[in-house]
C-alpha cells in the first residue's frame, strides 16, 4: 500500500530548525524509507495519553505520527526526552 507524507505546521517551524544536518538526513532517510513502505511494521503505537498515535526511532530522536487511511500525518519530530511531553500537551 502505498502512503502519501504530511507535516503539521508545528514540524515544519520549530521542530526541524533544531536539528542538524546530520539528524535531518538520517530521520528524513527513515522516512522514506520505512514509515512510507509500512508504518505500523517499523513504528510502534503509544498508549494512554497518545493512543491513536505511531512512534518511529531514528537514533535519539522520535517521530510521532497518526495514520489516517493512507495518508501519514507526522505530528512531531523531536529529541526522546522532549518528545512526548511536548506531544501530549496537544501539540499535535
């Protein structure tokens, strides 16, 4: 199946700025090539709070994402201590 990629607003104005060149390669890499060919085979579901929500592992950093038919929505893109508890305040 495949999927089409969107970023809400949020990612694009805060989240990606704070990442380096590096980081931006590798997660963007991740992207293409996992979440894109089969997100629920390489991401993993949250709970409580997040429920309903898909999380993918790029080194330190978590991509959180909701799957909607076949459309990714990636709601955020931050370090693993901040990702979370930015997430869950509504940020996405």
């Amino acid at each position: 199946m495949g999927y089409t990629l969107s970023y809400h607003p949020f990612v694009k104005e805060k989240d990606l700025p704070k990442l380096d060149n590096k980081a931006k390669t590798r997660i963007k890499k991740a992207i293409e090539s996992r979440l894109l060919m089969a997100p629920e085979e390489y991401g993993a579901p949250l709970r409580k709070t997040l429920k309903g929500y898909w999380k993918l592992r790029v080194g330190d950093y978590r991509v959180v994402f909701k799957v909607k038919g076949n459309e990714i929505i990636i709601l955020a893109i931050l370090h693993r201590k901040d990702v979370y508890d930015v997430a869950s305040k509504g940020k996405g």
